[in-house]
C-alpha cells in the first residue's frame, strides 16, 4: 500500500479577529486546498501577511482552521504525533542566555530524546550544523546563519518525518544559505518531507514543489518551473552597454508596462505586463521564479515617482569630497579583531553596498560609522564631520535604518513618526509636513493609529524606512533593509532607495541579496572581519572570472570567499 | 537652543506615551497608591491594641484582685489568659498565645497588708520586641494605677510631670503615619518608573535607534525625567489633597510649600532610579537594582527608627537621604504649618541629591556608550 501523502489540505479557512474592536475579522486562509506526497520538499512563498506562518502553524498543530479537514501524515491533526512533526517558528525559539549545548539538549529532551542515550544523534547534528566546538558559546552570540542552524538542529533531533522550517534563510548571507540548504536535505531522513517557507526565491527554485499564497488564498501550486512559466514570453533582457545600471533600472521600473526589472550580470532584465519587447532592441530572456511572483501578484499598478525621494533637496556637493569616508577603521574585543583596518569613501549620490558572511564585520563597521560604536582604530567622518570628534553634527546628518527593527512595538505609527521627527529637531508644522510626506510616499495611512509591533513585517520595514528619511539626510545608512521582506516590496525600496542617491544623497547599504547588489554603484566584501575585494559589481564580477567561465556575483561572491577561507587555512 | 527643546519635548512626550498606553503601568500608578495609602496608613501603627497576657496567679488576696481588674479594664488589654503554672505559662509564650506573662507571688497582698512594697514578675516575648516594651510600658502604668487607687495617701510622693504632646494633642499614630506614608509611596513608584526608562530600551533593542539620532545624552536625559517626575508629582500632590479628606489628620501647611517639596524629592528620587536604569541591560535588572537602593533609603529615613538613635556616622549618611528630609517636611507642614524659612533648608539637600543623581546618571551613559 502506498503511503498517504504527509500533508492533505481541503478548503482551509482560517479567521482572526480584527485588529480593533468591531473591526472585520482578517481573513488569514481561503480554502486553501493541497496535497504533498511524501519524501517531497514543499517550498511556501508569498508577501508578507500572505497567510504563510498561519498555514505552518495550523500543520504543526498548533492553531486550529475554522473550517475544511487538515491531514498530517495520513491522520487528522487533532491526532498529531508531535514526535514526527519538527516545527522550527520563525526566527528559532532558541534561548539566547543558554549555550548551544544547552538549547539542543533542552529540545532532545523535549522531544522525548535523552541525549545521552542516543550519543550518535547529537554528534550527527553538531557534525552537519558545523557547530562541534561552539557547544559552550550562548546562542545569542552565534552569528545569524550558525544561530538558523542550531534553531534547525532543534527542530529535527527527533529525526521527524516532516519538517516544518518558517523562514530559515532569513537574513542569511549567500553562503550560509547555501549550507542551510544542505543542511535541511541531510537532515531529512529518507522518506522525509521538508515545508519551507520563504521570502528569497532562489530557495524556492531549489524546492520540488511550490505553493504561492497572497491573500490567503493559493495563487500557484506545482513545480517551480511552472511558477517561472507565468512569465514566459513576457520576461526581455539587453545589454547594459554604457549606462550606469541602476539608472537603467530606474527608469524602466516607472514605466506603464514594466511589471519589475532588475539587474544581472552585463544585462537588464524586466517584466513587462503584455508580451511586447520594452524596446527594439531588448531579447526574449529564460524567465525564473522570481519573474513568474511578479507576474502573479501583479495589480497593474506603475510605480509613481518617489514621493519619499522629491522631498530630498537637489544636492549637488562635489564628488571629491567623499560624504562617508572609512579611513582604517578597526575594532577589537580583547583579544578578537572584529574589523580590521577597512578604508573606503563614498562620494555624494553614490550607492556604495557591503556584502559579507553573517559575523564577517560588516555590521560593526556600519555601527563605527553611525557613531554607535568607537573604533579601537582609525577614523570615520559623515558628510565632513569626524566622528569621533563631532558626534552629534554627524548623526545630525545621517539618517540610520538598523537591521532589526528598533521603533517602538507599543506606540502608534504616528506616534513613533512623531518622536523620530522631534529627535531630528523637526517641530510644528514641519515635522507634520514631513510625517505626511512619508506616509503618503510609503503607502502607510491605513496603519497611522495602529500599534508599530502589530505592523506586517513589509509594512514595518517601510516605517523604518520612512523614519531614516524624515529630516532629508545627505547621508543615508541602511542595514539589511530589505531582510525578510518579498521581492515587490524589495523593488519598491529600491526605487526608494535609486531615487534619493539620484538627488545627491550618499546611501550605505548591507545586503544579502545578490541582485540588490547589482544595484549598487561600488561594492565591498568584508570577509572575516577584513575587505577582500573592492569595486564596481561587475569588477568583482571579473575578479572571480579566472576560477569558472562567466560568473553571476553570487558565484563571484562565494568563490571569493571560499579563497579567502583556503587562504586563511593554508 | 531650540533644536535641544524640541529633541527632548520629543522624548518626554514619547516617554509619557510608553508610561501611558500601558493599562497595567497605568492602573499601578494609580490604583495601588491609593490602595497602599489606605492599607499602610492604617497597618502600621506603633500603637499595640489588643494585647492577650497569660498571669499565674499565686495570690489570693485583694492587691492581685484589684491589680487585675485595673488591667482588664485597660482599652489596649484584650484577653487575660490564666496559667496554672510557669511551665504552661513558658509554653504559652513559646506559642505566641501571649505576648507577655505575668508572675503574681502568694505574698503580694502580704505585702500590701503590711505596707511594704510589692514585687510582681513581667515575662515579655523579646521575639517581639517592639510590642513587647510598649506591653511593658503599659503595665508599669497600670502597676502605678492601680497602687495609687489603692493607697492614694502614697500617689504622686513627687511633682508629677505632666505631658501635652504638641502637633498631636492625642498621640494619635495615624498622624505620623499618613504624613509619612506620601515620602515612601512616592519613592516606591518614582523610582519603578525610572529604573525602566534606559533598561526598557536597551531590553527592546531600541537602544542603538536612539543613540544613531542627533540627540546629546543630556536631552535623552532630560526628557526621561519627565514621566517618573510628573507621576511623583501627582501622586505626591494626590495625598496632600486626599489625607485630610479622608482621616482626621490637618493640613496646616502651605500648599504652595509643598509642591516644590514634592517636586524636589521626585526629582532626586527620578535621578537615583535613572542611575540605576544606565547601569541595567534589562527590565528585570533594573527592578532588582531598585529594591536595592529602596530598602537603606527607607531604614535610613527615620520612618521606621528614630535617626537619633543610629550610630553617628550613619547620620550623616541619613543626612544624604532625601527621604529623611522629605519626612521633615511632611511631618512639619501637615502637623506643624512651618513657614518657607524652615523648609527651604529641608529642600536644599534634596536638590543637592538629585542634581548629583543625575549627574551620575549622565556620566555613566556617557561611560557606557564608549
């Protein structure tokens, strides 16, 4: 007898109540209906509040659906076998005062595991998450990728049948995400299904099958392939030629019939809403997964030009004159080096990005040049102020997004406006005009009274976003702003983010997407806690060219480092 | 000049949001104090009522009988228990059943046949020691009492003294309780709004946030003040207004007097938990810091124990105590109605205190961040 598929969904619906009283409940599932064979990888994409964690939760059992029948590993989910079921919520639910010795002896146990009754599990888990040796170090002091490891460890110990992973990739560099991937499939035993959810569709091309959610309701569900159909004879590519690449992206993005357009490599790629070539000389390109999302959550709407960007004043500040410079910055934690010696400037209007592993320095370096943390050595100076001398005309300057939200969960929307308004020294009828601005630029109204806690995360990182910009700063800091948000709220930013440094504002950014990466003027890549390479994205690009043929900068980005890490072991 | 106003209007309203759109916070700031107010006020009273006492009686004769009918009719006695024997009655005491044993010996009335005078034993449980010298101290009055009445030929041999008790003509303890209880309340609930302040953020995360703003430490300072201030300020005010209205104990202070006090003392008392606050990665840290710095502010301040009665280096660290002066004042004008001239000395060293407190609170940001 066949095995019964691990999961069957039949017209799941799903409420909760709205967010105010009286409000209408939210609608989180809509008969949603599928089935998953065993031994297959589910991948689960969509936008924010699409209904994904709400749909992981109802299969691990841990909400109930308001109507239609919910089938784990051939059994009703009422009667759940927790023990074959590996739930990973998003970000983890590690403990972060406890060890990783501690969190995954915990989880053993927890499962029904004695860990020193089943010594080969536990030495099998830390061989394939790499973390034999970090067993005494509290997993909040992991580094992102290894702490998404360990959370995943938890999850499985139990060799379950089904693995349930709620963005395990999120905010993961290219490398470890790689790993993760790996790391998910040597997990799974034989005969194992995987459901993972993600916002990055390059993870989801690697999946077997797809499932495509907004709105509560399955937009797609079938192989990846399928998913990149939806775009074919509508996605178009041309050479780059001369032009400066994100100003060709731009451009195209705020065209009528340019669903998304994007960078790769020598050539621009876009989506158009009608199989019409953008122009004569523009080619029919392979489409992937990525177009075919665009092209299923299209609404038609054209981007506007950025409101957010037309408020910044044109400056035209000489371009010599670098409006962030990095002159040998170090830090040091007693005996760990955690930036050593990184020199680089950006010059007014210029887009200037840093990649790097999760933990390789990139975010300390970000933390000395916003004055949040003083370097063991060197200097940093903001639109022509030192650092270390004039702290506070530097921040004045500088507009800050950090990686993990930092606003305020309890207060409003407006209120928090209100406050990063008044610490910029906006007042009266200028911090209302800004805060108008903004919110009307970033789509935010219909959230103005609610709780900034209780924001989708898209929405979230748009308030971010909106807060950094308030005063119109000639220098613009952003880490990892688009960290776990969906590729149209990524293209959204971006246009942001191209049109204000087109006004003359210097924009620093951190990112592990590949393809934001294109978007950027002069790349860095800081690799354990040093810049190995410097430059223009295709220079890096070149950098990499004599180990395999033409490489995308993912491949560039992942050769250089594994030579650096080969360098270092040699 | 007027960057700074409006960076620290922002923080103080951003503040006064946090501290207000928490329903708990809200209902602890509020409800509890007047709950406590209630409670305390009338819980803590050095007066001892309702005293149960064990006797063996050996005597049989009039002194014992006229002895004990003085002290059942004391307003404090409530039981008198008796013992057959000093045994049971040591037991009796070992259970708390009493708080005190009285020994009359076979030869009392002997005694006071013949005119000679007569001795009794007090057994009092030092476990309990303050309510056991207060028994003692009623007894020797019921003792002197009851001689009296039974030969008046030999009461008051000398000049008695004969005491008033100014500002509390009837030794009332309520009115030095409630008086007392606004300093404490108001500490209590000062320093748990700002122990949270920094730590609040720094346990959210929304620390670095602040620190990428233009804002110098002092305005982030300044404008942290402003919720703990103002719930000190009101709660403060809300006893002054409410004590009078609901005991017996008067308000023959100014007003005008008191609410620069109450201001003073919330302000040191802001600035000691803002201090805390810097120090603490989180909430939980800060609390614990709190209960640290609450318990020595409040044995020093002389609610409890008479600062007379401390070592006299422990006065002068009294003397720092901003409780020991807020008490001052508020015994002074609720009870005395003391002009400006002598509670200005009183305020001075409490704005000492919270000048030095936020100073301190302001170098070790500075420290922290570097």
């Amino acid at each position: 007898m066949a095995e019964a598929p691990h999961l069957r969904f039949e017209g799941v619906t799903k409420r909760f109540k709205g967010p105010r009283r009286r409000s209408p409940p939210v609608l989180a599932l809509d008969g949603v209906s599928f089935t998953l064979p065993p031994g297959r990888t589910l991948g689960l994409v969509g936008p924010d509040a699409a209904g994904k964690t709400t749909l992981m939760r109802i299969m691990a059992g841990l909400v109930e659906p308001d109507e239609g029948t919910v089938e784990v590993l051939g059994d009703p989910v009422a009667q759940i076998d927790r023990s074959q079921v590996g739930y990973m919520p998003q970000g983890g639910g590690l403990y972060a005062e406890l060890s990783v010795r501690q969190n995954l002896e915990l989880y053993a146990r927890l499962r029904g595991i004695e860990p020193e009754e089943s010594p080969e599990r536990i030495a099998q888990l830390y061989r394939l998450t790499g973390l034999a040796g970090f067993e005494n170090r509290p997993s909040g002091q992991l580094s992102g990728g290894m702490r998404q490891k360990l959370a995943m460890a938890c999850a499985v110990v139990a060799a379950p049948r089904l693995m349930l992973l709620d963005e395990p990739s999120v905010g993961v560099d290219p490398v470890s995400r790689r790993e993760i991937w790996q790391l998910a499939q040597e997990l799974a035993g034989a005969g194992s299904s995987i459901v993972w959810t993600t916002s990055i569709l390059d993870d989801a091309e690697r999946c077997d099958e797809l499932l495509l959610l907004h709105e509560g309701k399955v937009h797609y569900a079938g192989p990846p392939g399928g998913l990149a159909q939806r775009a074919a004879g509508r996605t178009y590519s041309r050479a780059l030629g001369t032009a400066r690449p994100r100003d060709a992206v731009q451009a195209l993005l705020e065209q009528p019939e340019i669903v998304t357009a994007g960078i790769a490599g020598d050539r621009v790629h876009a989506v158009t809403r009608a199989a019409v070539p953008p122009g004569p000389d523009w080619q029919v390109a392979k489409p992937d997964a990525d177009d075919g999302f665009a092209v299923s959550l299209d609404t038609g709407v054209v981007l506007p030009p950025s409101a957010l960007a037309a408020a910044f004043p044109v400056r035209s500040a000489d371009p010599a004159v670098p409006a962030i410079a990095a002159i040998g910055l170090s830090r040091r934690y007693g005996s760990f080096t955690a930036v050593q010696d990184i020199s680089f400037s950006v010059s007014p209007g210029e887009i200037f990005g840093l990649l790097g592993p999760n933990g390789a320095g990139k975010s300390t370096t970000f933390r000395m040049l916003c004055g949040l943390l003083a370097p063991s050595g060197g200097r940093g100076t903001v639109a022509g102020r030192d650092l270390t001398v004039a702290r506070a005309q530097a921040r004045e300057a500088l507009g800050y997004m950090p990686q993990k939200f930092s606003l305020y969960g309890d207060l409003t929307v407006a209120a928090n406006l209100k406050f990063v308004a008044g610490a910029y020294g906006l007042s009266g009828s200028r911090a209302a005009e800004a805060i108008e601005r903004v919110v009307g630029a970033l789509g935010l109204e219909g959230y103005f009274a609610s709780a900034a806690g209780a924001l989708p995360l898209g929405t979230r990182q748009r308030l971010a976003l909106g807060a950094a910009v308030l005063h119109t700063p000639p220098v613009l800091f952003l880490d990892e702003p688009t960290s776990g948000v969906d590729p149209l709220i990524r293209r959204e930013f971006w246009h942001h983010i191209n049109a204000i440094a087109a006004r003359g504002t210097a924009v620093l950014v951190t990112t592990h997407f590949m393809n934001e990466a294109e978007n950027c003027d002069r790349l860095m890549l800081i690799n354990q806690s040093e810049a190995i390479a410097q430059g223009t994205p295709a220079e890096l690009r070149r950098l990499a060219r004599g180990m395999a043929g033409e490489p995308t900068l993912e491949e560039a980005f992942i050769t250089l480092i594994r030579s650096q890490r080969e360098e270092a072991a040699a | 000049m007027r960057g700074a106003w409006t960076r620290i209007i922002a923080m103080a309203l951003k503040e006064l949001k946090v501290v207000l759109l928490d329903r708990r916070v809200l209902t602890t700031l509020v409800a509890s104090p007047i709950i406590q107010l209630i409670l305390f006020g009338f819980a803590t009273t050095l007066e001892v009522r309702n005293i149960d006492i064990g006797v063996v009686n050996r005597d049989i004769g009039v002194a014992s009988e006229q002895f004990l009918a003085a002290m059942a009719g004391n307003r404090n006695m409530r039981e008198i228990r008796f013992y057959p024997s000093e045994a049971a009655l040591r037991d009796a005491i070992e259970e708390r059943e009493v708080i005190a044993g009285l020994l009359i010996p076979p030869d009392l009335s002997a005694h006071y046949a013949r005119r000679e005078t007569a001795e009794m034993g007090l057994l009092l449980d030092g476990r309990r020691i303050n309510a056991a010298q207060i028994v003692a101290g009623y007894m020797a009055d019921i003792a002197h009492e009851a001689g009296g009445r039974m030969r008046p030929e030999l009461a008051h041999p000398e000049p008695e003294v004969v005491a008033r008790h100014w500002y509390n003509p009837n030794l009332e303890y309520r009115w030095f309780t409630l008086p007392g209880m606004i300093t404490l309340i108001t500490t209590v609930i000062v320093l748990s709004v700002s122990v949270q302040a920094i730590a609040r953020e720094r346990e959210f995360g929304t620390y670095d946030e602040l620190m990428a703003l233009p804002m110098r430490h002092w305005e982030i300072l300044a404008g942290k003040c402003v919720p703990a201030f103002c719930v000190g300020l009101f709660n403060g005010m809300l006893y002054v207004v409410m004590i009078p209205l609901v005991s017996d104990v008067p308000f023959n202070g100014s007003l005008l007097l008191m609410l620069p006090a109450i201001a003073a003392f919330s302000l040191a008392i802001t600035g000691i938990g803002l201090a805390i606050s810097t120090v603490s990665q989180n909430q939980q840290q800060a609390f614990l810091g709190g209960f640290l710095v609450i318990v020595p502010l409040m044995l020093l301040s002389g609610y409890a124990s008479p600062v007379d009665g401390m070592p006299g280096w422990l006065q002068v660290v009294a003397g720092i105590d901003p409780l020991s002066h807020m008490l001052t004042i508020s015994h002074a004008l609720f009870l005395k109605g003391l002009p400006a001239s002598a509670i200005l000395p009183q305020i001075a060293p409490i704005m000492a205190v919270a000048l030095a407190a936020l100073a301190l609170a302001l170098g070790l940001m500075r420290l922290r961040h570097d």
